[in-house]
C-alpha cells in the first residue's frame, strides 16, 4: 500500500469519466507512486470531490489523501446511515465538522461516531504536486492502467 495516498493501485483514479477529469480538472499527484487524485473545486456545490458522499470505504479511502493534503491534517472517514438505511461514507477533518453536518441532515446518523478509517498522523511528502496535468501526462497515466 502506498504510504502516501492510502492504495495499492496507482492508477485507479479517476474514477468516473477519467478523460474529462484528468483533462479538466486539478490534480493531486501522489509524490510516492504518482497516482492522480482530483482535488477540483467544484464552484456549483462549493465543494472538494473529497467532500460529497461515497459508496464504499473503498472508495472514499481513495479521495482521503486530498482531504488530508486541503486541510494539513489527518481526516478520518465516517460511516453515515439514512433513515431509509442507506449507508454512504463521508471524509469529515473533526468531529465537530461531522456533528455539524449530522445537525443540518437530521435523517441521517452516524452510529459510531468515530472515524473507521483515519492514518494516525498528517505527513508532507516530498515531489507531490497539485496542477492540471499536460496533454502527454493525461496520455501517458492512461495508457498505464
């Protein structure tokens, strides 16, 4: 597993039209084994990628490293259930950011309410980067997965 970004697998991102994302979208470079996580703003929600609602801890362990990179801390991710009992995942950087949003979604719980996944301690590593990628890195990131 990669000390840095939290995977075994150093392309799997992006996820979701992979194109679109590395041509568009600003990247965190993993300095470790390159992986390319989007940390784009998205002006619509007024959010980070990191911040909307996974499907599995899977997967949110995949966005985690840019959680922990935007807010120089270690984040840790929470399972939240909905009243009709759908399970999600979210990256929250405290608890009291998870409170929070448990007080603003009154239909959703947190039964733990503590982190199942977190890294014990926020490191810098050196060679990272976040920037949109060239023409020839998009092609060459692509053709390595």
């Amino acid at each position: 597993m990669c000390i840095e970004c939290y995977t075994n697998e150093s392309r799997i991102t992006p996820l979701l039209n992979p194109l679109e994302c590395l041509e568009n979208h600003t990247q965190y470079i993993c300095g470790t084994c390159g992986r390319c996580i989007c940390i784009e703003h998205d002006p619509n929600r007024g959010l980070q990628r990191w911040n909307f609602p996974f499907k599995s801890l899977e997967i949110a362990k995949l966005y985690l490293r840019t959680a922990d990179y935007t807010t120089k801390k270690s984040c840790g991710i929470y399972e939240i259930k909905s009243e009709n009992g759908r399970i999600s995942y979210k990256i929250f950087s405290n608890k009291e950011e998870l409170l929070s949003y448990l007080k603003k979604n009154k239909k959703k719980t947190c039964e733990n309410m503590n982190p199942i996944f977190t890294v014990e301690e926020y490191k810098e590593y050196a060679n990272t980067q976040t920037r949109k990628l060239t023409s020839d890195e998009i092609q060459k990131y692509l053709s390595e997965r």
